[in-house]
C-alpha cells in the first residue's frame, strides 16, 4: 500500500479559512488525512494570520503524524527582533521546518530584512528547512529581480540552507527545474499545483518532474483550499505507470529524507 507524506497543511483554532466556506479544522484535517491513507502531514503556521504556538499545540497532540512548521514575517517590524524570536522558536527548538509567504506577507524575497534572516539560520549548525512560497508575486510590491531568479539568488549565497520551493513555481514548473536543477539544496513541492494546473499542460510537466526529478519533488495538498483526497488522485494520475520507487519517493521518501537529512543518501 502506498505511503503519503503531505509537505502542506494548515488548519486555524476556529476552523475559518480568510472568507472562504473552507473548513480549515483540525477535525477535518484528520480527517481527510485518514480517508486519503496520508499517514504524515507538515503543519504550517502563517505570519500574522496562524500562530506558530497554536501550530505546535495542534502537532503535539498528534505525535508522529504531524510535523510542526513556523513561521515568520522578516518584515514585519524591527529586525532584531524577528531573529531573536527565530533563535527562540527554531534554534534547537519544536520546529521542523520555517515558512516565508512573501506573498501573503507583501515583501521582496531580496529585502535586507529577508537577508538578515537567512544570515542568521546560516549561522546555525542545523538550520530548519525553509519552505518558501513560490508564487512570488506580492499584491504592491515591486521585485528586485524574477521570482527564479531571487530564488536562485537565495539557493547559491546560502548553500547550507535548504530551501522547499512551494506549489513547485506555478506555471513556470519546468523553468523552476532548469534554473535550478544544479543547486542540490532547493526541492520543489507540487502542493496546489496538482490541483491548479491538472487539466493544462503543467500536468505533464509534472509528470516530468517526477520521472526525472523524483528525488528533489514531493507531494503536497495545500489544504484546506485543496482537498487532500483531490491531491492525492491527481498526484496518481502523474505517477500513473512509472517505476515503483520513484512514484514512492515522490509520495513520501524524498520529504522523509529532506527533513531527515542524516538518512539520507546522494540525489
């Protein structure tokens, strides 16, 4: 039977997802999770909208089964104090992983503010991933350079960081894999996307990045705007007929690795 091991899920204390009719609860999270066989799952706080503390009490009940994910928005106040909460929060701390939304947070991923924060995990000996929202267009914000690019930029001044490009680039699915196929520290998450892009030709694109780029390319729901059950279907309609082991990578065992990196073998 097939492992699934979801890189995105998010659920709020009251249920309610911004004005959407979305069920963001975690009742419902588990839910979905049990009737999609998805055995693990990577909660993922949101700056200013989902507290990292509710994430982390939601995991621990949930020992095992879902993984705690923080976040935080590097522009949104004194920089100072952003790293210090970071050092609290993520230096040998619950945390699995850190989430940026430049999006959702409206900044440019070349912000100083931004830099002071990757400068600082730099430091540490194990840093968390970090799972960056790709889709990097912020409603107001003027970027320095392209989406690939600043990512590009990011992934070579910090090759001891890891970095999980979310919704794996949007429609750019495969210029995401040419630019940055060399940079073995950057993955991409095919969370959204699955759903988003599975009646146009991005789906083959998927389908490419998991035949020949299984060990850097996991699965992702983005629930609650997607149904993991949804996610799941799409992501075996991509895997259809492929070799057993790297459908089985792209479903859980290259994300088990990424954040396990100690058992992990070369890509």
């Amino acid at each position: 039977m097939a492992e699934y091991f979801d890189s995105l899920v998010h659920v709020t204390p009251d249920g309610r997802w911004f004005q959407t009719a979305f069920d963001a609860s975690e009742g419902r999270l588990l839910r979905e999770m049990d009737a999609a066989g998805v055995e693990r799952a990577v909660v993922v706080a949101l700056a200013g909208l989902i507290e990292n503390a509710f994430v982390l009490d939601v995991c621990r009940r949930h020992p095992g089964r879902l993984v705690p994910g923080a976040s935080f928005n590097p522009a949104g106040g004194q920089v100072a104090e952003v790293l210090s909460a970071a050092r609290g929060a993520l230096r040998d701390g619950p945390f699995a992983v850190l989430k940026l939304h430049p999006r959702l947070n409206r900044y440019d991923l070349l912000d100083g503010s931004v830099l002071a924060l990757l400068d600082e995990l730099a430091e540490w000996s194990a840093p968390p991933p970090v799972w960056l929202d790709s889709l990097l267009y912020p409603r107001g914000v003027t970027l320095r350079r392209s989406p690939i690019e600043s990512i590009r930029h990011l992934a070579e001044r910090y090759p001891g960081l890891r970095f999980m490009l979310l919704h794996a680039g949007g429609a750019s699915a495969l210029a995401f894999f040419e630019a940055l196929a060399s940079l073995p520290n950057v993955m991409l998450d095919l969370s959204y996307s699955l759903i988003r892009y599975q009646r146009t030709s991005v789906a083959l694109d998927h389908r490419f990045l998991a035949e020949r780029f299984d060990r850097r390319t996991v699965f992702g729901s983005d629930f609650p705007e997607v149904s993991i059950g949804d996610a799941v279907s799409a992501l075996e309609t991509i895997v259809a007929g492929l070799p057993p082991e790297k459908a089985d990578n792209v479903r859980s065992q290259t994300l088990s690795r990424f954040l396990n990196p100690r058992d992990a073998s070369p890509p």
